[in-house]
C-alpha cells in the first residue's frame, strides 16, 4: 500500500498517515458561511482537500473514505444580507449552496460524502452544551453560554500561542459576565426578528465554533483522522473546535491529523475590496477563465506556500491545458501514468511536483498515461475552448461563443471571449429592461473592429474576420 505523508499542524512535522481505521478513512472540512459567491481564496482549500479526498479514495478505496464539509446557514452576515435584501433568509441560503456546488464543481472538485448544514443539527449543538455545562467545562450567563478556556489545559496548543497572542488574535469582546476575557460563546440570545431556537438557556442562536463540533461528531465520532481548512482558521477557530470537542467527548481526541492550506494573494499583494483585486469565482468563469484553468494554477503551489494568483501564470495554465488536452483528445487512459504521480501526492500533496510529472509525460508524448493522470488530479475538460479555433461559455443558460479561422493570440482570444460573456449578460439584462442601448453599443464595437455578431434564442457568437483589428477593441467592457 502507497505510504502517506502528511504535515501535521498539531505537531508540526510531517507524519506518516496512520488512519484510525483503514477501512474507515474519515476527513472534517470547514466550509463556507453561505451568505455570497465563493471568492477565489474560498476556493483554495476546497482544491486542496480534493486533491486529498481522491488520494485517500485511490489508496484505500472509495467505498472507504467519508469527506464531510458543512455549511454555516447561521450568521450574522447572513442575517445583514437577508435584511438587506429582503429576502428570506432559507432564500439566500439556499441560493448560496446553489451557486457554491456550481462553482467549485467548475473547478473540477468532487463533492464530499456529507454537506451538513449548521441548522439541520441544532439539537445536537444543544445537547453538547448541555454535557460542556454539567462536567464544568462551560457555563451560562445573561442569556449567553460560555466556554470557560481554564477548564482546558491545553488551549493554545494547536496554534503554539502566547495568552497575549491569543486576546489580539481572537479580538476578544469584553463583556462583564465572562469570567476570563478568552472564554467565547457557545450559545447568545436572538431577539425576535432573527433565527432563534428554544433552548434551556431561551431562545437563541448557536456561536460559530460549536457547529463543526457538533456535525463532526454526530458524522465521524468523537475520534477521527484529517482535520482541515486555511491557516486564518487555526485561531481562533479550529482552537476553540479541540477545545469544546474533546471536553465534551474526553474519551475522544477529535482530529488526528490538522492540515492548513495557506493564504491566497493576487499579482503579489493581499486581495481586497479596497484594492481592487478581489473577485469571485464565478467572475473569473464569466470572463472566460476555464475552471480546469484556475484549477491548474492552484496545483501550481505547494498547500503550505503562499500562492500568488497572477493573469500571467493564467494564460500560461490555459496554453498548456491547451496543448494536453489536444494531445489526449480521443486517447484511451492508461492507468499506469498514475504510478508516476501517486508517489508526489503521498508526499505530502506535492501538486507543483505533480505538474511537473504531467509536463514529461506531454514532452514524451504518453498521451495514454497523462491522461490519466490528469484525470486523476482533476484535469478535464470543459466544454470546447481548448480545440482550434472555438471557444464557448455558458451563462445563465445561454451560450457565449467565439469561433476564428487561422492563428489567434492567446490574449487576443483570451479578450474575445471576455467580450463574448460581457456581451451576453448585457443582452440577458435587456431581455429584462427591453432596453437594447448597450447592447446595440457594444456590438457596433465590434462590428467596426470587424467582428461579425450574431444573436439568437441560444446566445451570441463572435467571428473575427479576415480584417479584424484588435486595436479597436480598446475601451469595450
């Protein structure tokens, strides 16, 4: 059997992956609070746990491995959201996961075994409050439930920090009725026009690192192997997660095995609002970014590193997949290109070294074996965009289309297929307002850069003819 090994945050060194039961692999995985799309650092984790759900289903069998990734339907964000909406909150929610299954699966990942959502296990959340209250592990005051941190011996040891560290970490809330400044809340009062349940304490919501102790519990017992999520997840979530589970559950250890992927930049600086450089999944998707294309460009650095997301490593991704998936288009698999990459990823997910194996398996023309193992790793592709001389994207059931003749630049295409999706949200919008002005200005754009449009119940298309002129792109969306 392939040996795996992994870096253990908890005792920061890489291990060699004992699981509890080989015949019962269980992973826990924080997922999103599902209150907006999936922003691009959302979706790193969701790659790189992946990539791990299908190296533990190759080396131990399908049948064999439980991935389980919740969602926070509970918050105060999305209580914001649905009050500024109007909206139910069920609605929003809802409509969230929607789009959540849509991106990610974009990204070539596989669904997880279980999805539970934060509140489908209120009862459980009670119920282990209750038992934290009665060993004297937590207790109630004002309405709220607090975990009393001295009760716990080993708190902070996941993360490795000092006291002082932790109280600036945390962003610790004073409030009068806790008995230490660490202490957070694992029940809080909900007033009348928020979510709330009854409980022995009144109505109100659960606090947020309650719920992934709860559903790990109730989904893979109070002991299991692989816990994992972003580093900005260690403090003080993923803390407090050990703390309140095994205090509850002391015949348990909760997670063996703590992994964390690290944090995501754009063009070398921190992606914010603020700066300009923060955009969702699905913005890529409609500008025309293939999700195996950002897929790649994950893979691309190692979990443990910075990775920094950059249009240059995108265009780089999309003219390699390019040359792949044409040499494997119409080759049989052959399984034996896995023997290859099996041994990067049982090293503690060695995805760059993965690519690497890829890039000289294409060099040596194993088409056979390197799609396979591209399979493997979760590179297939979508739609047409890779063959000569087309690309299509789907948008809210229409169709984006750019077809050509002859040699494009890749940037050149790269912007085509921008235009495409932008020109078609605008004619999706007019359909709506019945006006055409943007539409009508976008495509006389076009029309003089020479680009012939068609619009049709399917969609748009654009073909540059033989006098197309980039340059006069300029300025369009």
């Amino acid at each position: 059997m392939v040996e795996i090994r992994l870096t253990n945050s908890k005792t920061r060194r890489k291990e060699v992956f004992a699981p509890i039961d080989p015949e019962n692999v269980r992973m826990y995985v924080c997922g999103p609070t599902v209150y907006d799309r999936a922003h691009l650092g959302n979706a790193r984790p969701v790659v790189v746990f992946d990539v791990l759900y299908r190296l533990l289903r190759h080396v131990y069998g399908a049948e064999a491995v439980t991935y389980v990734r919740n969602f926070t339907d509970v918050d105060d964000k999305i209580n914001a959201r649905a009050e500024r909406d109007g909206r139910a909150i069920r609605e929003i929610t809802d409509e969230t996961i929607g789009w959540y299954h849509q991106d990610m699966e974009a990204l070539g990942t596989l669904r997880p075994t279980h999805e539970p959502r934060a509140t489908d296990h209120i009862p459980q959340m009670v119920a282990m409050i209750e038992g934290l209250i009665a060993s004297g592990h937590a207790y109630a005051a004002e309405g709220h439930v607090l975990f009393s941190v001295d009760s716990y011996a080993d708190y902070g040891a996941l993360s490795g920090r000092s006291v002082e560290d932790m109280i600036a970490g945390a962003r610790v809330e004073v409030a009068p009725y806790k008995r230490n400044p660490m202490d957070f809340v694992l029940w809080k009062p909900s007033p009348g026009d928020l979510p709330g349940w009854d409980s022995p304490w009144g109505r109100g919501r659960p606090g947020w690192h309650i719920e992934c102790s709860a559903m790990a519990d109730e989904l893979l017992g109070p002991s299991f192997d692989i816990h994992g999520g972003g580093i900005d997840l260690q403090f003080p979530h993923h803390e407090n997660e050990i703390a309140q589970s095994c205090c509850a559950r002391p015949e348990g250890g909760f997670a063996n095995v703590w992994l964390h992927n690290e944090m995501l930049q754009v063009e070398g600086k921190k992606m914010s609002k603020s700066l300009g450089n923060f955009f969702t999944v699905r913005d890529l998707l409609d500008q025309g970014v293939p999700g195996e294309v950002i897929r790649f460009v994950f893979l691309g650095t190692h979990y443990r590193n910075n990775m920094d997301w950059t249009e240059e490593k995108s265009q780089q991704a999309k003219e390699t997949l390019k040359a792949w998936f044409r040499l494997t288009s119409g080759v049989e698999s052959d399984p034996y290109g896995l023997t290859s990459v099996v041994p990067y990823l049982a090293n503690d997910l060695n995805t760059p070294g993965v690519l690497h194996e890829l890039r000289n398996l294409a060099q040596h023309d194993a088409a056979g074996q390197l799609k396979a193992a591209m399979e493997f790793i979760g590179l297939e592709a979508s739609g047409d965009w890779w063959v000569p001389g087309s690309v299509s994207k789907e948008i809210d059931g229409f169709v984006s289309h750019v077809s050509w003749s002859g040699d494009l630049d890749p940037n050149v295409e790269s912007r085509l297929s921008e235009i495409s999706a932008a020109l078609l949200r605008a004619r999706i919008q007019a359909m709506k307002t019945k006006d055409f002005s943007s539409v009508d200005e976008m495509k006389a754009y076009l029309v003089a850069a020479g680009v012939e449009v068609r619009m049709s119940k399917e969609g748009v298309e654009l073909t540059p003819s033989p006098n197309f002129d980039p340059t006069k792109l300029e300025g369009l969306v």
